[in-house]
C-alpha cells in the first residue's frame, strides 16, 4: 500500500462512518504514525508503507471510525502550546478553555495562589504554571485516574502544581487562594441527545452533572467564599446558555460579575472577585 492509497482508504472508511473531516484525519493519523509532517505525506504519495506502519494505521483508522476522539488514539494534544497526555480518564483539553487560562493568568495577582478545581488532564494547572511561575499552583480533582494524567503532564512541562485528591473544595478546606479557577461538568440531560458521538468517549463526570448543568456552579458558588482571600477571584467556564444563571449565582454570593467570549462569539467565561464583608449587608 503507498502513501496515496492509504490516504485514500482511510478517507473512505471515516467518511463512511461520518466522521466530519474525513481527509484531514486519515492525514493526521498517518502522519502521526511515520513522525513526518502531513505536506510530506502529499510529496511522497507513491512511497510504499512498511507492513508495521501499515498495520497501525489501519488499526487507528478502525478507531477513528469508531467516533474515537482523534487525541485519544494519538494519546496526546496541544493546550496554549504545551503538550498534554490524554486517556480515556480526561477530558480532553478544548481550544475553548484557552480563554478560561488566559482570564487567570492575566488576573491572578503576582505571586497569587490559585486553586484549579476539576484539574482532569492538568491542563489549566500546569498551562497557568508554565506561564506564571511566580504563583503557587494547586490542583484538584475527585478522580484518582485523572490525577494520574494531570501529574504526568506537570512532569512532561516541567510544571510545579500541587496536586490533592477529593470533592469539590474538601481538600483544601483549610487553605485560601487568590483565585479558584474551574472548568466544571456542565452539560444538561436536555442536551445529551445532540451530543456529538465523540463526546461518548470522555469520562461522563467531566462532562455531565446529571441534572440542569448547574449543580456544580451553585455549589462552587456557596462554597467558595470559605477559600478565597478578601478580593480573591472566582473564574469559570461556562456553557454557551450559561451566562444569565452563573452571573446570578455570582452575584448572590461572591460578587459582581464579568463576562468574556470565546472567538465563537459565545460567552464562554464568568467570574466576579468575592466583595469585602462590609459590603454583604447585615444578614
Ligand atoms: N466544552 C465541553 C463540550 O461542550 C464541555 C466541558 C464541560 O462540561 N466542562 O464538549
């Protein structure tokens, strides 16, 4: 089989799967296999395979049309530029939560604490390490198996997270934090029907609250004043119909809030800085 060949079939079986881009994959997928850039692969299309990298390229393409996640067959994937190992234990990290980092690293004050609530595969934790080395990074998450992946990405950055496993806040009840930053389960049952194929692949409680997406903000919300420090920020992802409820819980019980979109033109971040205790009326 040659380069142009393998294109070609692997093209067909993911588009006969209705992965949406079919090409664009089977090229990834391959290049990823040889270690050469997909425009090599374009130049030498009449270079046979070897048996082994043939092999493995079918067994992916087999994957792949399975609605497997692309970066969990590579096993790997980009956040703000550093890489990241993914399994099946994460989320895998979106383009999306990009906007959620950058709203933490430019707010967090220096040499600030930050607490990153649902770490999953670490990328907010150690993306928000590698790029302000002067805060004290802390990282949570109530699964073991993804604690795992986050300190095996903080190893391969060469990022310094403190890494505790539990619920929500429960681990460090007894800490306070300039910032707690979370990208938490936020998909409605409503909204499980509509759901890409793909998604069926990442861990359930990363993504689903099992209820109206909101149980997570109303309890970090209600929480989170017992862990920040007087003008500590709290700063979420949120879904796209999200913005009205989390402002509201916000405003409730932290303070006024901000918004920020993502390139989509979504709001796609949410935050408010806890107001001083004088300011809370006399309740
Ligand atoms: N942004 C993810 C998605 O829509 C959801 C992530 C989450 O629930 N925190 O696929």
């Amino acid at each position: 089989m040659t380069i142009g060949e393998a294109l070609k079939r692997g093209e067909t079986e993911l588009a006969n799967a209705g992965v949406p881009e079919p090409r664009l994959d089977a090229e990834l997928l391959l290049s990823g296999i040889l270690g050469e850039p997909r425009l090599t692969l374009c130049l030498n299309r009449d270079q046979a395979l070897d048996d082994a990298a043939g092999h493995a390229y079918l067994s992916r393409i087999a994957r792949r049309a399975k609605r497997e996640p692309l970066q969990y067959i590579e096993g790997e994937t980009e956040f703000m530029g550093f890489p990241f190992s993914v399994t099946g234990d994460v989320l895998i990290p979106r383009p999306d939560t990009e906007i959620l980092c950058e709203a933490a690293i430019e707010r967090l004050p220096r040499g600030g604490r930050v607490f990153d609530l649902g770490t999953g595969s670490g990328a907010l934790a150690v993306s928000i390490a590698k790029l302000r080395p002067d805060a004290d990074i802390w990282a949570g998450d109530l699964s073991e198996k993804a604690l795992d992946v986050a300190r095996q990405n903080a190893k391969k950055n060469g990022a310094n997270v403190h890494f505790v496993l539990g619920d929500c806040l429960e681990p460090v009840w007894h800490l306070r934090y300039d910032m707690i930053v979370s990208n938490p389960p936020y998909i409605s049952e409503a909204e499980r029907p509509s759901l890409a194929p793909e998604l069926s692949s990442e861990p359930a409680m990363a993504l689903f609250d099992g209820a109206d997406g909101l149980t997570f903000y109303r309890r970090i919300t209600r929480e989170a004043p017992g862990c920040l420090n007087p003008g500590g920020t709290l700063l979420f992802e949120i879904g796209w119909q999200q913005a009205e409820p989390v402002s509201a819980l916000l405003e409730t019980y932290i303070g006024t809030p901000f918004r920020i979109k993502d390139y989509g033109g979504n709001w796609r971040v949410c935050g408010a800085t806890l107001r001083a205790v004088s300011d809370q009326g006399m309740e």
